[in-house]
C-alpha cells in the first residue's frame, strides 16, 4: 500500500508568515507614495495581496501533486528559458531595462528568475550529486548562473546578488568543496564592485550609506 504524504505545517505556516511579513512591509514602504502619486493608500498593497492569493491557490493546487511528476528535464529547463528571453526582450522594449508592460500589466522578469534557478538547480544538482565537484558539473551550472546573473544585474543588482547567493548556498550544502565557494566568492565580490562602479546611480547609493551628507568628497575636493 502506498504511503499517503503527509504536510509539513512548520514549513508551510513558515511560508505563509512569511508572505504576510512580506505584505505588511511592502504596505509600510508604499502606502505614501501610493497616497501622493493615486491618491490612495493602499493602491499597491491591494495588488500585492491579490498575486499572494493567487500564489497561494497554486500552493494548494502544487500540494496535492506527486513531485516526483516534475523530476522531468522540460520542467528544470524551461522556466529558465522563458525567463532568459523575456530579461532579453525587457532590456530592448522594457521601461528603463526592468518592467515589460503586457496588456496593462507590468511585470518584472528578474523577479521570475529567481524561483526559476532554483527550480532549475534543484534539477540539476539532483541529478549530479554525486559529482558535485566535478568540472563536468561546475562548467555547465556556473555557465547557466554566468548568464542569468549577468542578464538580471543589467537592471537590477539586488536581485543578482540574492541569485548568487541562492546558488551559493545551494551548492554548499550539496557539499561543494570550500575552495570552489571561496574561488567565485572573490570573483564575485570583484563583479559587484565592478557593477557598481559602471552605473553611477549604484555608486550614489553606496557614497550616501556611508556619508550621507558628502562629507568625505567635499574633504576631497
């Protein structure tokens, strides 16, 4: 007889806390802006509460699923490759290279490309766990990872840093040997300086978290 799978409610109340922290911070971070520019308050927390709704119906939808059914190379693969064409697509035809607009919706493709990678990762360290370390392993995933971060950083540097990071730790406890962690952990603390340094609003940003009168270029000059 088969076993019937049970739910884990730690994890799944841990998610739900989590998505309602979530609202409730996006709520405190919009709600002025929301009032000045639409002249209501909750102009952006009500879209946010109708995606999470949506979300959680998938969630529900998801649970009752077998996961073995998505252990398919169609589902590791072509998330990642919508995502990858419509970041290509966002950076000619998108609004300042981060929103593409659909019929009166926006959306944000580096968003999508988080869950994505994962999704893809998850696949593909799977199926190579036993070789994590090899080059045969390492070639192909930090090509893929090369790729999405480098699209997404073009408009949106956070989020490049959460994908790389999301890698990292997955790879980690996969058992990926330290000096390779530490090996394109120096490159990419390299790659974000060099982000940052190329566009001069990022610069900004880092000059006013630390002096945020400019006290230390006046002393310069």
């Amino acid at each position: 007889m088969a076993q019937r799978l049970k739910t884990d409610w730690i994890l799944f109340f841990t998610i739900v806390g989590m998505v309602c922290l979530g609202i409730v911070m996006v709520y405190s971070a919009s709600a002025v802006m929301a009032e000045l520019k639409f002249k209501w308050d909750m102009y952006f927390i009500t879209r946010q509460i109708g995606w999470a709704v949506v979300s959680f119906l998938v969630l529900m939808h998801l649970k009752k699923l077998d996961y073995r059914r998505f252990d398919h190379p169609v589902w590791a693969f072509a998330p990642l490759g919508v995502v990858m064409s419509l970041l290509l697509i966002v950076y000619f035809v998108g609004r300042k290279h981060r929103w593409l607009t659909l019929s009166g919706v926006s959306l944000q493709p580096s968003e999508f490309a988080k869950p994505a990678l994962v999704i893809f990762l998850a696949y593909f360290i799977a199926m190579r766990l036993r070789a994590i370390n090899d080059k045969h392993t390492l070639r192909p995933a930090m090509l893929a990872l090369g790729v999405l971060v480098g699209m997404v950083v073009i408009s949106d540097l956070g989020t490049a840093i959460v994908i790389a990071l999301t890698a990292a730790i997955l790879f980690y406890i996969a058992g990926l040997e330290h000096r390779y962690i530490i090996a394109t952990g120096s490159v990419g603390i390299i790659l974000v300086i060099v982000a940052i340094a190329m566009a001069p609003y990022r610069l900004k940003r880092v000059v006013i978290r630390f002096d945020p009168e400019f006290k230390i270029i006046d002393t310069v000059n």
